[in-house]
C-alpha cells in the first residue's frame, strides 16, 4: 500500500491540492494502479526479443532506374517540336 506521504509527494509534484478525504481516495487508486504493474511484471519475457520501433521497418531497395509516364510521353508528343524524347525550344544564348 502506497503511504499517505507518498500521496501528498505526487500531489505536490503534479502541482495539485488535495483534501484528506481526496488524498485517501488517490491512496487506493495509486495502490491499485500499482498494484496491475506488479502483474505486468509477472509475464515472462524472456524468449521476447527487445524492440526499438512497434513497427519493424525495413529499407524498400529498388534498382534507380529512369521510367517515363504515359504522361510525360503523351506532353513531349503533343509539344510543337520534339527530338528523342525531349521538347526542342530556340537556342536562347
């Protein structure tokens, strides 16, 4: 069972007031709080690998290779001039 005194620390460090009929209601609340902590800790865990992430992620690798969309080809193709697949525009310099 969690002490009064204890109640009144973490009342002081949530920076909350509480009454005495208040702080024995937390009493009991507190305790059973802790309480379902100590049945978390009764589960064996010991063939459970640790985790940094909830999440596995892994890296995508794909070959970085060029692609045209259908869209792109369908722009250069529709462009007042065109040669190999690029849009050919007046020399400016």
């Amino acid at each position: 069972m969690i002490s009064l005194e204890q109640v009144q620390h973490i009342a002081k460090l949530a920076r909350i007031q509480l009454k005495e009929e208040e702080m024995q209601k937390f009493q009991a609340d507190l305790a059973a709080v802790l309480d379902y902590f100590n049945l978390v800790n009764e589960v064996d865990v010991s063939k459970v690998d640790p985790m940094t992430h909830s999440v596995s992620l892994e890296n995508v690798k794909r070959k970085d290779e060029a692609q045209k969309s259908k869209t792109a080809v369908q722009l250069v193709e529709m462009a007042p001039g065109q040669q190999d697949g690029f849009l050919k525009v007046k020399s400016i310099l």
